[in-house]
C-alpha cells in the first residue's frame, strides 16, 4: 500500500502525519484527539465494492449491446424482418455473459482492480459464450437467419472494449484512491504479531484505495507506540469515538482465536456500530454463525459483522427517502398548513417543536414535530414520556399525537438526510441513554437512518413504553428491520403505516 514508509512521497506525507499523532499520544493530554486524525481530504468519499462492481457489470452489458447493434445496422443491415432475432440474440448475449462473469468472479472489487490478471479467462470466457450461442442457432436450426461476420466481428470488438474498459476502471480508481478521494479507512485491533503480520502482509499489496490508519488497543501504556511503522492511537474506547465521527470505514480484530472470551466483548461492543468488522484468520468464529470467508486485499479474513444498507441497497435507500419526502411534501403542502394553522390558533407558542434526538451512528440530530404541548410549562427534570390524559398536551395535541400526525414535519428530516421514510424511530437524548444501559445491542438501532415509522410501530409498538419489555420488544423489531432491509419491505411498511399505522391505544 502506498501508505507505508518507503514509497511514494504521498506515502511518506501520510506516514510522517501518523507519526504526529503516536507523539501526541505521548503527550500529555489524555485520551486522542480526533481532529488530530490523518482523514481523507472533504472531497472523499467511502467507496462501496459492490456498486463499482455492478457500474463494471453494466458497462459490460451496455458494450455488449452497442457493439452488436453497431454491426447490426452495418453488417446485415436493419430489416424489418430479423432485427427482433438480432434483438433476442442480444439481450441472451448479455445475460449468458453477466451470468458467467460472475459466477467465475470476474465481477469481485479484487479482481477488478487487479487487471489485467485474469483477462485471459475473460477472453475464454466470453469465447465460451459465443460458442453456447452458436450451438443454440444450431440446434434451433435458426443459424442461417444470423450474419456469421456480425457473430465473430461482436465478439471480437466487444471483448477487446471489455478489456480495455477494465483497464480504465482500474487507473480512474488508482486516481481517486490516491489523490484522497475514493479510500476506506482501516483500523486494525490488537497490536499482537498477528498484527505485524497483517501489515507485513499489506505492504506488499499496491492499494491506495484501502488506508491503514492505526492500531487500537487497550493495553496501549504497556505496549509500543507503533507496529511496524503504524501508531497505536488508542484503546477501544477510543476507536469507538473515531467511528462515531466518521473516521473509521472498515476495523480488523488481529487478537489469538485463543482469547475467545475477549474477542466476544470487543466483537460484541463493536458490532453495534455501522462499520464492517472482520476476524484475522487464526475457533472464535462458532460464536458468530453468520461470518462470511473473505479476502481484505490479499489477506485472509472471517466478516463477523457488516455495516447495513451500504453499496447499492444504500443508494436504492436513499433515492427511496428522497422520492416519497418530494411526493408527500407536494401532496400534503395544503394539509400541512391547515395542521400548522390549527396548532398557532389553539394556544401560544412556535408552530414547530424541535428536539434533539439521536440518529445514525449514534449522532445528535435536531427532529421536527408540530408543537403538542402547551408552550413556556414550568421547566422539568428529565423528559417525561406523555401519558394518558397529560395535562401538558393541548386540544389539537391531542389528536395529533392520537394519529401521529405531529411527526409528519419528520418529512423535513428526510430531505435533510439525517432521517429515512422508514427506519427505527428515535428516541430523546435521555431515553436513549437509560435505554442503552439496560438492554444490551441498543445501539444496534443506530446503524442506520431513524425513521418516521418502522417494522416495530406497525407492530404495535410505539407510544409510551412503560415497562422494559416493551422497550426490549421494540428494539428487537428494530434490529430484526435492519437485518433483513429490503425494498419491498420499505414499501410494505408504508402501505400499512398509511392504512393502519396512524392510530394505536398506545398514543397519546
């Protein structure tokens, strides 16, 4: 990696700033000072190996498509009577390419940017399929109705596109890598040989785009301040503040399989946050079932733990929040303001309540309601949850709060991009940390976007929680959501908070 001393002179700048921060360990201020971190330039951004994956994928598909329309229109020339044939054939080439493509791996993030090493089995690959397609002309006796120089001339062109475009995605993802705007930050935990291994190991691979940022370790006063050349910045505690603030993309636990008791609390106390967590290789991988064999540059790992809704569900996510926010702000416009007028003419105040709540990675957002309690009360200690027959919500609050119609000015939130349609529903600064020291993985909540609605207030979880259980209920329905996100769950949930959501005994 070009993070590493005796490379490239960027190398060298950003090994000499890590170097900075080891002394300021030293020092004497307590603890590591985040706005001391090596961080990406403001134009970065954390990339996603799936959606570089699935733009490489559509190229290829988008190339196969023009070239064969190209010698289409050239070779046999456009008719009436066979372009529907030549159309087929087409559309069957992209699917027979893409499918074999990827089950033979040529789509892997590795293997992308690895080019050219494999292009050969690309080549053969794409020739495989060019001989499947000939045999089924063949053997639907339809192969005189196909131009055998549009076979070959497509095939040809568009493998040598395919290859050439590969090379392409490489050096434009080289680029960004190395001039900061396309990186993965990676905090390795554990400053044990297993350690100097990993690094030893990555500094043999050239990846800009995967930056080593330091190693993590509780035992930080009894160790050295570096292994091989990367800072110890910290203990746990400390990476967990760096992921809060978005330093941190991707950690790698390097700890002996041996001290499974440990492993289990920092897995444990990591996993709650949306970063990817992997195992270096070395029986600890029983106590998490779901782990996945993968390869982090050229280095064997186990992914414990995955930060939800990245690469292309994230994008499908976030074009989901913006399209309903834009429709229901154009259709609610007149019924949002009789709502706001109905709240300034039932008793003095401001139209909209603002309070501060916790969001994704556990980050202090400001949440829109429209005001439901009477304005300028005698001050309180703590927030108190409404109950039934508050005597500190008004008329109209009443049946705001009954149909839940107070949180529609969350639609604001949505257009911000610190709130989703659909996602866990936040909870005020207290609550959540009372809630946080009784029930273990409720941070989990905070992997992703808070919504207006979710999978737990559909089911019958939402208003006042009363007893722990429910609290613990909801949480679980909200992990459950998070675990098993998908698009038409999204949709489902809306349709029912529509049709059935907006009422429940609980709201008051």
């Amino acid at each position: 990696m070009r993070t590493y001393d005796g490379r490239s002179g960027d190398a060298q700048k950003r090994f000499r700033g890590s170097d900075k921060i080891a002394r300021s360990i030293d020092s004497a201020d307590p603890g590591v000072r985040i706005a001391d971190f090596p961080a990406a330039s403001r134009r970065s951004i954390s990339w996603s190996e799936s959606i570089v994956s699935g733009l490489v994928g559509a190229a290829d598909a988008l190339v196969i498509t023009l070239v064969g329309l190209l010698f289409y229109s050239v070779l046999p020339g456009w008719s009436a009577a066979t372009y529907q044939t030549y159309l087929t054939e087409i559309a069957v080439n992209v699917g027979l390419t893409l499918s074999v493509f990827h089950y033979a791996g040529l789509y892997d993030c590795n293997t992308i940017v690895s080019w050219p090493s494999r292009m050969r089995q690309m080549v053969l690959l794409s020739a495989l399929v060019t001989l499947i397609l000939l045999t089924l002309a063949l053997a639907l006796r339809i192969s005189d109705q196909f131009s055998q120089m549009w076979f070959f001339a497509s095939f040809l062109t568009s493998s040598v596109l395919i290859f050439t475009l590969r090379g392409c995605a490489k050096l434009l993802i080289r680029q960004l890598a190395t001039a900061g705007m396309l990186v993965r930050n990676v905090a390795i935990v554990g400053a044990s040989g297993q350690a100097q291994h990993l690094v030893s190991r990555l500094r043999l691979e050239d990846a800009p785009w995967k930056r080593i940022v330091g190693i993590f370790d509780d035992r930080r006063t009894r160790i050295s301040r570096d292994v091989n050349g990367f800072p110890v910045l910290g203990s746990l505690d400390d990476l967990v503040r760096y992921v809060r603030a978005g330093k941190i993309h991707d950690v790698v636990i390097t700890l002996p399989w041996s001290a499974d008791e440990r492993l289990v609390s920092i897995i444990g106390k990591l996993r709650a946050l949306p970063v990817h967590i992997y195992l270096g290789s070395d029986l600890i991988g029983y106590h998490f079932p779901r782990h996945r064999e993968q390869m982090l540059e050229g280095v064997p790992v186990l992914e414990i733990a995955s930060a939800p809704l990245t690469g292309w569900s994230g994008l499908i996510k976030n074009i989901e929040d913006k399209v309903f926010a834009v429709s229901l702000v154009v259709l609610l416009s007149p019924f949002l303001a009789m709502l706001a007028l109905a709240v300034r003419l039932d008793s003095p105040g401001p139209i909209l309540f603002r309070q501060k709540r916790y969001g994704f990675n556990n980050q202090e957002i400001v949440v829109y309601k429209f005001r439901t309690m009477y304005h300028n009360r005698p001050k309180e200690v703590g927030v108190k949850q409404a109950t039934r027959n508050d005597p500190r919500v008004t008329r109209v609050g009443r049946i705001l709060r009954a149909t839940s119609l107070d949180e529609l000015p969350q639609i604001f939130n949505v257009l911000q991009g610190n709130m989703s349609m659909v996602g866990p529903r936040p909870h005020a600064v207290e609550h959540n940390e009372q809630y946080a020291a009784l029930i273990g993985g409720y941070h989990g909540r905070h992997k992703v976007k808070p919504g207006i609605t979710g999978w737990a207030q559909i089911n019958g979880f939402r208003g006042e929680t009363d007893t722990l259980d429910k609290m613990r209920a909801r949480v679980e329905h909200d992990i459950f959501y998070i675990e098993n996100w998908s698009l038409w769950l999204d949709i489902k949930i809306i349709i029912l908070t529509a049709f059935a959501g907006w009422i429940h005994k609980n709201a008051y």
